[in-house]
C-alpha cells in the first residue's frame, strides 16, 4: 500500500463553509518558494478580486451542513462555522449548486474569501503564466509529493463581459465565476462557461463543453487560491478535485507527467480572436457549436448531428437575411421582406439552394450541406441509424460556412486547422487499427 509522506501544513484561514470534520481535505499552505506569487499579474488579480468585489456590493454564499452535525433535522438550520459568517444552511443533494445566503462583502473581505462556481471540463491543461514551470518528476508523482497548492492556484482573468467581475482560469484548467445570484444555477452558470469555450475553441484553443455534473461550488482566498467544496459528481470534477489533494489514483496522477500546458498569454490571444469571429457571425451560439463538437469526438452521433445542424441553420439564416432579405430592389411590391423571411415557404434546404444558384455558396460547401441536410432528415423522421461519415458532412460544412463567412465569401479554409485538431481528438474505433505495439509507443509502465 502507498502512503503519503507525512507534512506540516499551516492553516489557510477564513476557507469558506468547510465542516471541521472534513479534516482529510487538506487545507492549503501558501505555494512554497514560487517567483509566481510575487508577480505584477499575482499584484493585479488581487486587487482586482477585491475592488471588483466591493464594487458589487453582495454575492451570494453558501455551506452544507454535514450530515453529523444535522442529525435528523430538515431544512434549514442556523450556522456560525462559516468563516465567521451566520447563515441558513441546507442539506444540498448533488444536482444543487448550494444554497444561496446574501452576505455583506466586507465580511467576506474579513474573511480572506469570496464564493466561487467552479466549471471543469477535458481536456487536462497546465495553465501557466511566464515565470510558471511544471515539470514534477516520475518519482514525485507516484509519491503523491508534488506541488499540489500551485494546482489551486488561480492563474488569469478574461473579461468576459461580466462587469465589474471577470471569468478566472485556475493553473488546473478550472474555470471559475463569481457566486452572484446571476450564476447561483447550473443552467445559468453552465451557460456562461461554454459560451467562453465556444470561443476559445474558435479561437483557436480546443476544449469539450462542461457538463452540468461537473460544475462546483468553492471558495477563493484573496491571495488567489481556489478551493472545491461540493456540488458535482462528474468524473472530471472529481479528478480535479482528487489532484488537488493528492487524493488522486495512481491512473489518473499519471495526466500530471508531461501535460499540455497553454500560457496566460495564448488564452488571452485566443479569445480575442475567437472574440472577433464570433462578432461577425452573430447568430451563432458558442455554446451549441462548441455542444455539436464536444458530442462529436464523443462519438455520441444524434446529438452531436442535432447541434451541428442547428448551427448550420443559424448561418444560413444569418446570410438569407444579409444578401437576400437586406438587399434593396426598386420597384419591388409592397410585403416582399415579409414574404421572404416565411419559413414556410423558404425552408433552410430551399435558402441553401437559392444561395448556391447566386453564388454566394460554393459547391464544395453546398455538397456537404445538402448531405448533412439529407442524414439529419432521415434521422428526424425515419430514425436511421448514424455513422461517423455523415456527422463529417455537418462538422465540415459547419466550419466552411464560418469561414465563408469570417472571409466575406472568399475562403472556406480560414478554420481548417481548429477543424483539423477536432477530428484528431475524435474517440476513433472501438477497436484498434493497429495490432501491435512498438517499443517506441511505450513511455512508462503500471507496476
């Protein structure tokens, strides 16, 4: 049996609604001799966590009570153990976020916290700022002896049109909102998560969509240290959860060797560009592209061809009304924008048509839409089964349509390498292609 090296670890005071029973949750020391913790951007987020938090004026908090110190109670119950805060505390199952509790922020100033919404998703990443560098050994790794607080550390901000908050991104990937009344639901947060990824994707960085199973609720120090308290019961919130802890099963510690990371830098460049594409694309939600791709190298077929073509109809519509709907023709007879904007009468199959006969869609594009149209017709109606191929055809004439787009009809290849690494990431066959495995395939055996 391994067992974890014994350590002295210093308290982190005013660590939101933890029960004291839950000691074998480590609290967190502060990162030992990291340059990081002293950086300009360390100084800003800081400041900025605390001013933008007083400038609000409420979140919303929570805590559970534990089910030793409940007993047989339902409901609510009054609680001081909340770092200092009185409260009502709840009973939460799994699929509640927490329950809400206004309090002042001066408090939780007094406190060293702020009540988080912690969203997790694949794939693993390192997000690192300049002076970061992970790179723990085999040996510490299999010890559990790595550097388990930097995992907890918050690493950037994007201004994501929250003001005066902003979205976190933790050195673990976690992506983080504030506790306000606006995100105190699952839809609500899971929404807004997404909606980012959507447009990180487009710009350029892949990610899957979180899942509602997957959203926590936590606290993060004013130093800029997150914490998991409860919420979810997602795979991958959980090994979140377990690597910050060093909780974590030797199969899953083994993703800490040699991760990909992406720095500060490159999460802000992409979303930026992401940013600007999606400003031209307007009727296109981040959320069900990013839906349509996630079930894709999933290999969950229906949903991923039901998001893909719904994005597919958003842009067609989006173009009907430019360059058809918008146009101004003299002479024309009084009702024919009316006319033209009937679903009814012009369906997306007969906009797709008309489109391509003007030439604003190439044929290359209009194949792959008009075989995407005809899978999803004979999904809809006569429940035929569904294969990787067909999906292709509304993955690949979702993304030339962007393009198109973006381009203003001049190119369908501006997204190709984002495309390019969504198929890569596709789960594959059940069973592998290849039968042998070389020497080289191998970096490191579980013994």
């Amino acid at each position: 049996m391994r067992t974890n090296p014994t350590h002295t670890i210093p308290s982190l005071s005013g660590t939101f609604g933890i029960p004291a029973r839950l000691a074998h949750n480590p609290k967190m020391p502060k990162e030992p001799s990291s340059p990081s913790r002293s950086n300009t951007e360390t100084e800003r987020c800081n400041k900025m966590i605390i001013n933008t938090l007083m400038n609000k004026g409420q979140l919303v908090t929570s805590c559970i009570v534990h089910l030793a110190d409940s007993a047989n109670i339902k409901g609510v119950t009054p609680n001081k153990r909340c770092s200092g805060l009185t409260g009502l505390c709840f009973e939460s199952p799994n699929d509640t976020i927490h329950v809400t509790v206004v309090c002042n922020t001066k408090k939780m100033k007094d406190s060293n916290h702020v009540p988080i919404i912690i969203g997790n998703c694949r794939p693993f990443r390192i997000i690192e700022r300049e002076t970061d560098n992970w790179n723990p050994t085999l040996d510490q790794i299999n010890r559990n002896d790595y550097d388990y607080v930097k995992l907890n550390r918050m690493s950037t901000f994007i201004d994501i049109g929250l003001s005066p908050f902003s979205l976190g991104i933790g050195f673990d990937g976690s992506l983080i909102l504030p506790a306000t009344k606006d995100f105190s639901s699952k839809e609500n947060s899971l929404e807004k998560f997404n909606q980012t990824l959507g447009i990180l994707l487009l710009g350029g960085i892949y990610s899957e969509s979180v899942q509602p199973d997957n959203i926590s609720y936590g606290s993060l120090t004013l130093d800029g240290y997150i914490k998991i308290h409860g919420g979810s019961s997602g795979l991958i919130a959980g090994f979140h959860k377990s690597i910050r802890t060093k909780l974590v099963g030797t199969m899953d510690s083994i993703s800490l060797l040699n991760p990909v990371s992406i720095s500060t830098a490159e999460i802000h460049k992409a979303y930026k560009k992401g940013k600007a594409i999606f400003d031209k694309i307007p009727n296109l939600s981040p959320n069900m592209l990013l839906d349509g791709t996630s079930d894709y190298v999933s290999n969950q077929w229906s949903e991923s061809l039901i998001f893909l073509w719904t994005s597919i109809e958003q842009l067609i519509n989006q173009i009907w009304e430019k360059e058809i709907v918008d146009k101004e023709v003299d002479g024309v007879i009084e009702g024919r924008k009316a006319f033209l904007k009937d679903f009814r009468t012009w369906t997306t199959s007969t906009r797709i048509e008309a489109l391509f006969q003007k030439g604003i869609i190439p044929i290359e594009v209009y194949k792959l839409l008009n075989l995407a149209r005809k899978t999803r017709n004979d999904f809809i109606h006569n429940g035929k089964q569904l294969y990787k191929e067909k999906i292709d055809n509304a993955l690949i004439g979702l993304f030339e349509l962007i393009s198109l787009i973006v381009s203003d009809y001049k190119s369908t290849n501006n997204l190709s390498e984002t495309l390019n690494v969504i198929i890569r990431y596709q789960s594959g066959e059940l069973f592998p292609m290849k039968t042998r495995v070389e020497k080289d395939d191998v970096t490191h055996w579980l013994v």
